[in-house]
C-alpha cells in the first residue's frame, strides 16, 4: 500500500504524532501553514468525504471529539481555529486518504476559497 497517511498511521515513516486513539491518529503537517497546523487521519484507509457511508461515519464524529481535545492541548481551544478537509480536484486534496486539517494560533484568512 502507497498511501503516504497509512504508512504515517502504521508508523511506516516518522511523523511527529500529537494526539493517536485506536481509529486515528493526529501528527504535524509536514508544510505548516499555521503555527498550529495538525492533520487528523482515520487509521482505515478512507480516499475522501465521498467514501464516508453509514458503515464508517462514525470516525468522523471520533475525529472531532479528538479535533476538541487537541484544542485544549495545542492552547488554541479559547483563541480559535480553523477545520478543513478538502475533496477532490476542486477542493485541491493532495493526498487522497481522508484528513482533516486542524489550524490556528493566529488570526487566520477571512477569505476560504
Ligand atoms: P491536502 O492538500 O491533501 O488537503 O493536504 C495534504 C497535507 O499533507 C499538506 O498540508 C501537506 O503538507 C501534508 N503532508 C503531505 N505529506 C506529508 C508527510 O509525509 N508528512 C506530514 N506530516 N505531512 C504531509
Ligand atoms: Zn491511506
């Protein structure tokens, strides 16, 4: 399997794990674009938003209970953040295993697109 994010997930290649549960694991991005820029990953291989079904939605509520706890312990809870996953071609996702961007610790862009 090629998939860069479930090498990370394995613990195939290095990645500067933060948060990690049984179903997800939540490491820095390699490119931050944020002073706190952390990508969250269900350890199943998911390609996008458009594979989630009723058979896995579930990692999804489990990635944001996990998005809300590594708030709290990056110290970004109160001042804010962003969370972003993108899909596809339009939506410019690179790597084609389901993620979520999690970024703050500044005054982000008012503009998303
Ligand atoms: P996308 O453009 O698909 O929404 O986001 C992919 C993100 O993964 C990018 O922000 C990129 O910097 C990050 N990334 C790509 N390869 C690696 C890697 O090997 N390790 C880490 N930590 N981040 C990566
Ligand atoms: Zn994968």
């Amino acid at each position: 399997m090629s998939c860069i994010f479930c090498q990370i997930a394995n613990k195939e290649i290095p990645s500067n794990v933060v948060y990690e549960t049984d179903s997800l694991t939540a490491f820095r991005d390699l490119n931050p674009q944020a002073p706190v820029h952390i990508l969250i990953v269900p350890k199943t291989h998911i390609t996008s938003i458009n594979d989630i079904n009723s058979d896995n939605s579930s990692i999804v509520a489990e990635i944001f209970e996990a998005i809300n706890k590594i708030a709290e312990q990056e110290g970004i809870k109160e001042t804010g953040y962003r969370v972003i996953s993108n899909c596809g071609e339009d939506g410019c996702q690179s790597v084609k295993h389901l993620h979520f961007h999690l970024m703050g610790g500044k005054k982000l862009s008012e503009t998303l697109s």
